[in-house]
C-alpha cells in the first residue's frame, strides 16, 4: 500500500503543480524543478496518510475495546487491519 499511496500522491503534486502554471498562464513544463518538489511532496503526503488511517483504526480499535465491543476489522482493500493475535 505504500507503494500505491507514494505514486498517487507524487502524480497529485505534479498534477497540482502543471495546474497551477496553466491557471498562471505560462508553459506547463516552467520550473520543471517544482514538478519534482511537488511529486516528492505528494509521495511524502501519500505515505502519512497511510500511516494517519492505520493509527485511527487502532484508536478506534482502543476505545471499542473499552466499551466492550469487537474490534473493527478492515475489508482487505485499504485498511489492512486483522485482530491482533492474543484477542
């Protein structure tokens, strides 16, 4: 999943960046060092996002435990969440 989150998030950024020159009325490819900046940016983005949403489910998972609920268990599409072995 990193690896997917990576891409999307770096063609974002550059898509943000070319959109951004064509709003501004110059050539697309102006400052090609900015559509690197921005891809690297939005792969860097990409990943935290990852990392954010696997936090919230265990967060979530905490307080349904102390409530007494079953944990929330992923679909296997973009969280990747199994029950923790010792429950």
């Amino acid at each position: 999943m990193g690896l997917t989150a990576a891409i999307i998030g770096g063609v974002s950024g550059t898509s943000l960046h070319m959109m951004t020159n064509a709003m501004k009325k110059v050539p697309l490819s102006r400052s090609p060092w900015g559509h690197v900046g921005y891809f690297l940016f939005g792969a860097w983005v990409g990943n935290k996002y990852v990392a954010l949403e696997r936090a919230l489910v265990d967060d979530i998972n905490e307080i349904r435990r102390d409530k007494g609920l079953p944990p929330m268990v992923g679909t296997n599409a973009w969280i990747r969440y199994t029950t923790p072995a010792n429950e």
